[in-house]
C-alpha cells in the first residue's frame, strides 16, 4: 500500500525574500510589466535616440538608456516611485549594464535629460503625471513627441531649483542647453540633429551607408588592379612610375 505522505505531499509555501539581495528586488523590480513599445514606430524612434544619443557620448562619462526603471529614492516598503524613461541620459555616470537605475547608488545623479515617445495608448494624464515626476526628481529637460501627430513638446531648466520652461511646437528648431542636439519639425515629422549638423540615424542606416563605401572602395582597388595588370602586359612596371 503506497505511503499516504506520497499521495498527498504537504504543500509547499511560498519562500519570502530571505537575503538582502532577494528584498531589494523585491523592493524594486527591474520590470515594470509593460512593453518597451507598442508599435514599430515608437520602437524605431526609441532605438534612434539611445543609439545615436550613446554615440554622442562616447567620449564623456556618460550613462544612456532605453527603457530602463529609475528609482530615484530609497524606501522601506513597496511600491517604490519610478519610472522607465523611453531614454535617459545621466551625465558623470559610467556606461555599463545596469537592472534598473537606483539614483543612491549613482552619486546621487538623476537623469539630466529624458525623453518620451507617446503611443497610441498613452494618456493625457499619463504624460501630466510624467512631467510632474521628473519635475520632482530633479530632471533638467525632458521632451515628449508624438511620431504619429508630429505633437511636440519640452520642458527645460538650467538648474534642478529652477522653474521649467516649457518648448512647444512652434518654437522649433530648438537646441538642447544640455546636449547641444537640435531639434527640428519637417513635413514628415520631428528630425533631430548632432551637434555638427547630422542627422540622428537609424542603425540600419549607419550599415548601409557603411557598406556602400566599402563597395565604393573595392570597386576603386578593382580599378586600380586592372590599371596595374594593363601596365604590365604592355611591360611597364607600375612601381616605378
């Protein structure tokens, strides 16, 4: 006859965090449960921003993000305030992987500049409470743009004790005081520009613009082998011309 602990085994309880490790994730997730984005073009907009943003930096101390939870004051009990900036960057913090951005452990250095594609689902009052949060917390520019309704909107200060300053639509091009980036509404929407006059670019833009010089440059050595090989028929050393 089968031990009756075998058919019917205790349940198990579910283990409450135990380490410090386990409690402060539980204190602060590194998910907030939402999508990064909820269409291609939102998604496109934030991968242009942190790649483009990241390569502006690359020669700063600087921290750049998509996505990512900042929690920008310890607590004792969840929840815990945060928020995750469609890209952020935090200047005179390190680059490196991070599961989410507590503010303490960083020097104490909120994000300087966010930056927020709206979606479809995202609401007025969504956007208000965003704004009063990075208002908050000390951020000194934070720009908000529809890539569907080419709504366009910024807010900015010289220093966290200051009051925001609002940008709107109609006052681009408008220069980032932080970045020095340029922004600017065309026709077909918002383009944002580097410091020098280019273009922010997509990734896939990059490599085909770097696989068309390298296609450019083979075709030229083609050219210059053929030239060779034609100076040597008619014996011409090419080395000594």
């Amino acid at each position: 006859m089968a031990n009756v602990e075998t058919l019917n085994p205790a349940p198990t309880a579910s283990p409450l965090p135990s380490a410090a490790s386990d409690y402060s994730a539980f204190l602060y997730p590194e998910s907030d449960g939402k999508p990064m984005a909820e269409n291609t073009l939102q998604y496109a907009w934030i991968v242009r921003l942190v790649s483009n943003l990241k390569w502006l930096l690359k020669d700063r101390v600087a921290f750049v993000a998509g996505d990512l939870l900042w929690y920008p004051v310890p607590v004792e009990t969840p929840p815990a305030p945060s928020q995750a900036p469609d890209a952020m960057v935090v200047l005179g913090r390190p680059p490196g992987d991070r599961g989410s951005y507590k503010q303490w452990e960083e020097a104490d250095m909120p994000p300087q500049v966010v930056f927020e594609i709206i979606s479809p689902s995202n609401s007025a009052r969504e956007m208000l409470a965003k704004q009063a949060f990075y208002n908050r917390y000390g951020v000194l520019e934070m720009v908000f743009y529809d890539p569907e309704s080419f709504e366009f909107w910024a807010l900015v200060r010289s220093a966290p004790e200051e009051d925001l300053t609002p940008v709107m639509a109609m006052q681009l091009p408008w220069t980032s005081p932080t970045l020095g980036i340029r922004f600017e509404l065309f026709e077909d929407g918002l383009a944002v520009f580097h410091p020098d006059g280019t273009p922010f670019k997509d990734p896939d833009q990059v490599f085909e613009e770097r696989d068309r010089a390298q296609a450019e440059r083979d075709r030229a050595q083609a050219e210059r082998d053929r030239a060779w090989a034609k100076l040597q028929e008619l014996g011409i050393d090419p080395s000594q011309l």
